[in-house]
C-alpha cells in the first residue's frame, strides 16, 4: 500500500528565495560591532529578496572576542547566555525592519529551568520569535561546556511555508528529518559549526541524504575563519550550501547554490515549493510514499 504524503499546514507559496550565510568569524569591539555585521546581512539579503537569511550554529561565540581576557569555557557560556535578550531582540527587530524570516544560528543560552541549551532563535517577520534546541549533543559540547540536548521539534509555519530547524549534528540522524518532514516540513534548515574539513563533509552528507529521502529542500550555513580570544573555537570550515532531491524537476547534483569554501559570502537560491511537492507526487522516485512504516516497525518489534 502506497504510504500518504505528509499534509503540508498553511498554504505555501509556489517559489520562495532563500540565503545562506557563510559567516566571517573575526574580532569585535562588543556587542553593537556583532549586531552591525548581522545586520549587513540580513539588510542585503532582503535587498535580494530572500524569504529566509539562515546564520551559522554558534557564530555569537564572537562576542566573546570582545573580553578583556579569554575566559574558561565555564565561564564563557555563561558570559555569553547574558547576551540572549539583546541578542533576540536584536532577531526580532531585523525580521520585522527588512521583513524577512531570521534564522538565528545558534546561541548558548542558560535556560529558566537552568539547563544550558544550544538554542536556534528563528525571528519570523510577522514579529513572533521561535526557540529549537539541538537535539544531539557532540562529545566536544558536553565536555568543554557541559551544554545539555532538548527533546522537542516542531514545524515553524511560516508565510513562506512550514520548516524545520535541525543544528549540525542534528543533521547526522535521519529519524529528526522524518519527523520534520512529517509535520509538513519543505525546507529544513542546518545552522552548523565545524573546524575541520572532515567534519563539515559529515554535515554535507547528511544534509544531502536528508534531501534525498525526505524529497525537501536542506539549507546549511557555516563559520569560516578565525576568532580570537575564544577557547573552544580555534578555526572554522564551511561550504555552505543548499540542497536539492535528486529528480527531474532539480539540480542532477541535488545542489541549487554552493560556496566557495572558506570565504564569508551570502548564497542564494529559489526554490520552488510547487514544484517540490509535484515530485513527491510523480517524481522518477516518490520515496515518502513508498515508505513502507509497518514493515520497519515489524523489524522493531511494535507488531505481531
């Protein structure tokens, strides 16, 4: 029995323009030198007409280029959770100036409860702020800063259509990209943060598969670059990029834009959401509809 495509919520636009931050780490003065070179972006990524402007995981660890001294890792997140309200007012008031969606990277951020989290802040541009936390946490983040994984993802519905956030590692586990895509998700976005070549290639891959199988759009956007000052954050590589199905109605690579790597620049794409969920319908492979559930949840032991 062929398996029902997910019901996307609202009614998404045919094309939307998307872009993808490879972001510059370098030193700042403080908190307004961050917030200037945020804004740059997101005033030129408006100027293009993008419905989104994605920033990398972690990029407002360069804030903490502006201590007088480099602070234990400690010490530094909880430094840097100070930061959260102006830093999210600062998502909030962009999205609403220049009237486009703001996925804020990442920012570590010392929740009510208590617990650190590794918190995306998406700003969308009728006002409202959005909170996901990553979900999977790498052996670096629990060792040097002892951050902790939420265990909630929702869809954000948007006037541009129903994403979902999953940060870097996220990426590397399919069953948060169907549970995404479940909920009515056409474009996941990946903030990531890698040092070295290897470890944005697992992000690349993932994201890729992530495309493939769930017939979506992937946005990933990384740091490049050097920020002084900042322990746990020596260097940065990136190739930000999105990604595509691979079917007719796409790219044969399944890549829309790329970056060059390690070079700060802006990436943009169209994407047609029409055209994405025609392929789901009747493209050369359907595989959401071919998905066979009760045959997996046999192999878990869910059925008789």
């Amino acid at each position: 029995m062929p398996h029902p495509l997910p019901a996307v919520p609202g009614q998404p636009p045919a094309r939307v323009r998307v872009a993808a931050v490879q972001y510059g780490q370098r030193r700042v003065a403080g908190f307004d030198g961050f917030a200037a070179q945020v804004e740059e972006f997101v005033r030129v990524a408006a100027d293009y007409g993008s419905d989104f402007v994605v920033f990398p995981e972690l990029f407002t660890l360069q804030l903490l280029s502006a201590e007088p001294r480099m602070l234990d890792p400690a010490a530094a997140m909880e430094r840097l959770s100070q930061h959260t309200g102006e830093f999210t007012a600062l998502l909030q008031r962009l999205a609403r100036q220049y009237r486009v969606h703001v996925v804020g990277g990442t920012h570590p951020t010392r929740t009510p409860e208590g617990t650190l989290r590794n918190i995306c802040y998406v700003a969308t541009r009728d006002g409202k702020l959005h909170r996901r936390d990553k979900l999977h946490i790498t052996p670096s983040e629990q060792g040097s800063w002892a951050v902790g994984g939420g265990d909630s993802a929702g869809v954000i519905e948007t006037d541009a259509g129903p994403v979902g956030v999953m940060v870097c590692y996220d990426s590397e586990f399919p069953e948060l990209g169907r549970h995404l895509t479940d909920q009515g998700a056409l474009i996941l976005f990946v903030p990531y943060c890698t040092d070295l070549r290897s470890g944005h290639l697992r992000v690349r891959y993932s994201c890729q598969a992530r495309a493939v199988e769930n017939q979506v759009y992937v946005v990933a956007a990384g740091n490049v670059g050097h920020c002084p000052n900042v322990a746990n954050f020596d260097i940065q590589y990136a190739q930000s990029a999105v990604y595509t199905p691979c079917d007719v109605p796409f790219p044969p690579e399944g890549i829309a834009a790329e970056a060059a790597p390690q070079v700060e620049q802006l990436v943009f794409a169209d994407l047609d959401l029409a055209a994405l969920q025609q392929a789901r319908r009747d493209g050369t492979v359907k595989n959401l509809i071919d998905r066979r559930p009760e045959l997996y949840a046999q192999w878990r032991g869910e059925t008789n």
